[in-house]
C-alpha cells in the first residue's frame, strides 16, 4: 500500500502552473506522476489536474487548429481518468481569459461570467485566439463532467506571477516584468489599464485545496489582487532602486484595455486563504530571475 495522502497525476510537468502544483505535492506527501505532453500515467490516481494547454499568443496556427488541440486533449485526459475506475476529482486549469474577455464593462465579474466567444473572433485583441480555445475547452470539460458523472472543478487564474522552478523563464513572468526587459510597449499584456494578478504558489494551493475540499462546485476564480502598471512599477522601484525603470513619459503611452476584477470570493467562501501580497509576488519573481541570471 502507497504512503502518504494518495497518488495524483499532474498533465504538463514541466510548465510553469504544473511544476509548481507538483513541487507543493510531494511536500504534502502525495505520491506524483505526471506528463509533459499526452497520455498521462493516470492508472492508480485518485486525483488528476489538468494543467497541459497548448499556448499560440503569436498566432502561429490557425485558431481551428489551436482549439481542436485544446479541447481533445482535455477530453482524451478526462476519457481516461473516467476509465481508470480509481481518479476521484479532476482540477482543470482553465485561465481568467475564459471569464473576461466582453464587448461590455463590468467592474466585477464571478464565475457565472463566460467570455465571448464571437466578439473574439471579430475583434481579434492579443491572444484571442488562446481566449476561444480556453473557454470552448472549459464549457467541454464541465460538459463531460455532467454526462459521465466524473467529478470535474476548474480554476480559472488571472495573471501568475512569482518565483519558477520550470525550465524555461514563464512567459508571464517576462510579460509580468517587461519594464525590466526592455520595455513595456513590446509586450502587448502589459499594455492594459490594469489587470488581476496571483502568486504562482497561491494557484498551486488553489489547485490542491480543490481536490481536497469535501465538495468543491464548478468553477472557481483565483484573483487576489488587480493592478495597473504604474502601481507595479512604483512596487518595484522602491524594492530596487538598482533597476532601470521606464520614465513617466513611457507609462503614460500605456492605455490599454481595462480588464475587470475577478472575484475570488466563492473560493474564499469555501475556505481558501490567499498566502502572497502583491508585493510579494514581485520580489519573489525579481529574485528568482536575479538567480537564474535573467535579470
């Protein structure tokens, strides 16, 4: 008999969300197997999070075939934790992208919000075609949780933010500090009003407390915090004086689209503590980057 609290799967090992979920895991005496691309080893798991997404901001592929990798992925995992007779609970993470991309302003948004799908793909902003993908893929897996009876609850976050142990620097990370990296106008996410944002760790916790929760429902927001751009770099130039930051002139050019707060309150309802300040979030990032020689 296995030691510990059980076996659980994680899909996409290596990526940024995935690694971190694992890493918090095993430090809670899970036993874990886990994927880089497809066919997870998901025999003898109680639980599965289903973190893998293919991920085209640059629109390299056509939507069609971004959306169709998406969802049979997601589907082709889900068919075989409902045939291993063992998974208890999937954790799908899907992306605030399913929530808050409107042809409409709302200051607040939970999860009874969806994006829409069509005013996407007439307005096309950046990365529209990741948004259909997310909340097409999202409406499927809740779908086949509801036809099959396979327990399914999907966390939806906003912008990760935070320290990595994956191989590569997480691109919303780069994104996250694109100020630092050679200006915030060559980076279309930081070009916004304002945006939420989580602590990676927070998400992996999120991730956990909702395959331990006696019984979780639907879909769940992960936003502790919205912020603006000049909010971040204030943060950050008054932690670190050192780094070159960009001048007011270049702040005020920022006038994106104002994306709305997503509500975290049904998972806080449910028992979930937020661990990471804002701040936290960005010297966690700064430092980690500083250490592996990206800053």
């Amino acid at each position: 008999m296995e030691k510990g609290k059980g076996r659980v799967c994680v899909t996409g090992g290596t990526g940024f969300i995935g690694s971190w979920i694992i890493k918090r895991l095993l430090e809670d005496g899970y036993t874990v197997n886990t994927t880089v691309r497809s066919n997870p080893a998901i025999e003898g798991c109680i639980g599965v999070f289903h973190t893998a997404t293919p991920v085209d901001f640059e629109l390299k592929e056509p939507e069609e075939i971004v959306i169709k990798r998406t969802i049979d992925g997601a589907l082709g995992i889900l068919k075989a934790c409902k045939n291993s007779k063992t998974v208890k609970r999937v954790v799908y993470t899907s992306s605030a992208s399913a929530v808050c991309m409107q042809n409409k302003e709302v200051e607040v948004m939970d999860e009874s919000y969806w994006s829409d799908v069509n005013n996407l793909r007439t307005l096309k902003p950046f990365a529209w075609s990741y948004a259909v993908s997310k909340t097409l893929a999202e409406k499927a897996v809740l779908e086949f949780g509801e036809q099959h009876g396979l327990d399914i609850v999907t966390l939806l976050p906003t912008f990760v933010v935070g320290p990595f142990i994956c191989p590569k620097l997480p691109s919303s990370v780069h994104s996250s500090l694109a100020f630092l990296f050679g200006g915030i106008n060559k980076n279309p996410l930081m070009l916004v009003s304002r945006t939420g944002m989580v602590h990676v760790d927070d998400v992996a916790r999120a991730h956990i407390f909702l395959l331990e929760h006696p019984n979780p429902k639907g879909r769940y927001n992960c936003s502790p915090f919205i912020a603006n751009i000049e909010e971040i770099v204030d943060l950050v130039s008054s932690k670190y004086p050192e780094l070159q930051m960009p001048t007011s002139k270049e702040l005020m050019g920022v006038k994106g689209p104002k994306f709305p707060h997503l509500t975290s309150k049904k998972l806080m309802d449910d028992g979930f503590k937020f661990k990471y300040s804002l701040e936290e979030m960005f010297e966690d990032a700064i430092e980690c980057c500083k250490e592996k020689g990206y800053l």
